[in-house]
C-alpha cells in the first residue's frame, strides 16, 4: 500500500489536463480546506474532488470489488474513507463551497466527452 499515490494520480491527471486546456485555471491540494481537495477554484467557490471508486467505496460500480481477505478490515478501513468523505463535504458546504465529486470510473475511456 505504501506504493498507492495520493496525488497525480492518472484520473486526476485527466481531468487536471482537461480543464486547463478549456482555460480553467485552479490550485493544487489546499491544505487550508477540509480534506485537501484536488483542485480548487477560488474564485468561484468550487472545490473538485476526484476519488478512485475502490478506495472510496463507489456504490453500484463494477471497480469498487470487496477482497476476500480480510473483509472485515477492508470493508472498515472503506467505510471510515467514506464517513471522512461526508464529514469532509459537510464542512465545505458549511463553510459556503460548492463541492463536486468525480469518481475514477467517469473519466474511463469509454464515458469521455
């Protein structure tokens, strides 16, 4: 696990490329926000996080696979992902950002627009 990048990853590569070439100009990984989004774009109070669908357990995708060993820790160590994630969107919606949320299996070749 220790070898699993947290940024520049290929998904948020994909989209980092994308909207910078639209013109779309933004800030890398703010500390000062809740939960370190991805991108943010100050100006218009919009925070972007761009999450793998294994590690944040997406709902109903074919990419978020539960392992047979040790279920039990994984489906733990998922769940608190996902309760930090709700924990992490409230405060930002609190503190008056919009919050959008792209899962991995959205930008795959296939769902590209």
């Amino acid at each position: 696990m220790s070898r699993i990048k947290g940024k520049d990853t290929k998904p948020e590569m994909l989209v980092r490329r994308y909207l910078f070439a639209k013109g779309w100009r933004y800030r890398l990984h703010d500390k000062r926000l809740a939960g370190k989004p991805d991108l943010v774009f100050p100006k218009l109070k919009t925070v972007v996080f761009i999450h793998g669908c294994y590690w944040h357990g997406h709902d109903n995708c074919r990419y978020y696979v539960i392992p047979k060993t040790r279920t039990a820790w994984w489906l733990d160590k998922i769940g608190k992902n996902k309760q930090r994630d709700k924990e992490n969107f409230l405060r930002l919606k609190k503190d008056g950002w919009k919050v959008i949320t792209v899962f991995g299996c959205e930008i795959k070749h296939s769902h590209r627009e």
